[in-house]
C-alpha cells in the first residue's frame, strides 16, 4: 500500500499506461459539500446521535469545481477500468455500467444515494447501504464531510475487482478505500493533496491496522 500527500495528478504523472488494474475514486462534485452545511438535525435514524451536532469541518473550498479535463484523461491514461463516484456531474460517455448508493436518507432536503459511473459492465446495480450524513449508524470515527463508509468500498471491491489487482485512489479523503483494501488484500496506491485530511488518514488506517493485530 502506497499513499502519499501530494497533487493527483504529480502521481498519475509517474505510471505507465495502463498501469493500475481499476480506479475507484471520489472526486470533488463541485456542489459545495466540502464543510459543515446544516447547523443540526431535528430527526435522526439512529438513538446514539439523537440531538447531536455536525462536526463542524471547516470550510475548504475544494468542492467549488470539477476536475479538469486534463486529471480525466490521466485518470482513463493510467488505470484499465475506473469506477467514479459523482460521475453525472462530470459529463462522461454514456453508459448502462452506473453503481447507484441508496443511502436510506429518508430526508427532503438530502440526496437518497450517490451514482458511480463505471466501465467494468454495462448493467446498473443498487447496493443499499444506511449512511445518511451526520445519522449514520456505523463507523463513529468520521473525519472528513464527505466520508463514505469501508463497507461501501469493500462491496465494490468484491463485486469489481479481481484477486491481484492494483488499485488507484486519487483523493483519498478519509481513507476508507484504504480500510477496504487493506482487509481484503488489495495493493492500493493513493493519494490525497490536503495535509490535514492525509494526516487524519493515516492515523485511521494505522488505527485500524493496529485492532486488527489485538484480535
């Protein structure tokens, strides 16, 4: 497992063609999410977060655009098959192949899931999973706004992935990819580009290395 704190496009720079099996990445949907956008919550799905607060992640700006045409065409350039998070809002080729989140969000003013666009099938799956921002109910430890959960990134691992393929994450985020990867012994190569988030990371993913060596 290879991850550093750096520019994507600095990595993607270093690899031959083809050289990572499938990219499953998350890129910024420029909607803005990138901070805490509610003050609080008046219902929850889950007792143990009723009545409380969001986090209050700073505000950081990285959500405000898309990448660029140039990050897509390294992306496509280095990795056989790709699996992107957010991919109707970035004008890709049409497809059947789209991974659709459905979140159990049960809320008017959220999104009921997240769409993934990807090249490995051309038939739409729904993997239902309860996330719901701030109410999830699983995987208290959340350190980044737009955290999906490891049990997410294991799902598409087992469905999309082959023994043996080396992966590629662009932003890292919270490192849940890296969690996934780690339980079911995938070479990952990531990277994230904000220090406080790759800091934060890191220490998630030695944490959980760490309860897996006391079990």
């Amino acid at each position: 497992m290879k991850i550093t704190n750096e520019d994507n496009m600095e990595l993607m720079a270093r690899y031959e063609d083809n050289h990572f099996d499938l990219a499953i990445v998350d890129p910024p949907y420029g909607i803005g999410w990138d901070g805490d956008n509610l003050e609080d919550y008046n219902s929850t799905t889950c007792d143990s977060w009723k009545g409380r607060k969001p986090k209050g992640y700073k505000k950081k700006y990285w959500d405000n655009e898309i990448p660029n045409k140039e990050y897509f065409k390294e992306l496509f350039r280095v990795s056989k098959n790709q699996i992107i998070w957010g991919g109707n809002y970035f004008g890709l080729k049409p497809t059947g192949g789209w991974i659709v989140w459905d979140k159990g969000v049960g809320m008017p003013t959220f999104s009921d899931g997240e769409m993934a666009w990807q090249t490995l099938t051309n038939s739409m799956k729904i993997v239902k999973m309860l996330w719901a921002g701030y109410r999830k109910c699983e995987e208290t430890n959340r350190i980044h706004p737009t955290q999906k959960p490891v049990k997410l990134y294991e799902w598409l691992l087992m469905n999309y992935a082959k023994e043996g393929d080396k992966i590629l994450d662009t932003h890292l985020g919270s490192g849940s990819i890296a969690i996934a990867c780690h339980n079911l012994g995938y070479d990952l190569t990531a990277c994230e580009l904000d220090k406080e988030y790759y800091d934060a990371a890191i220490k998630r993913i030695n944490q959980h290395k760490a309860q897996l060596r006391l079990i």
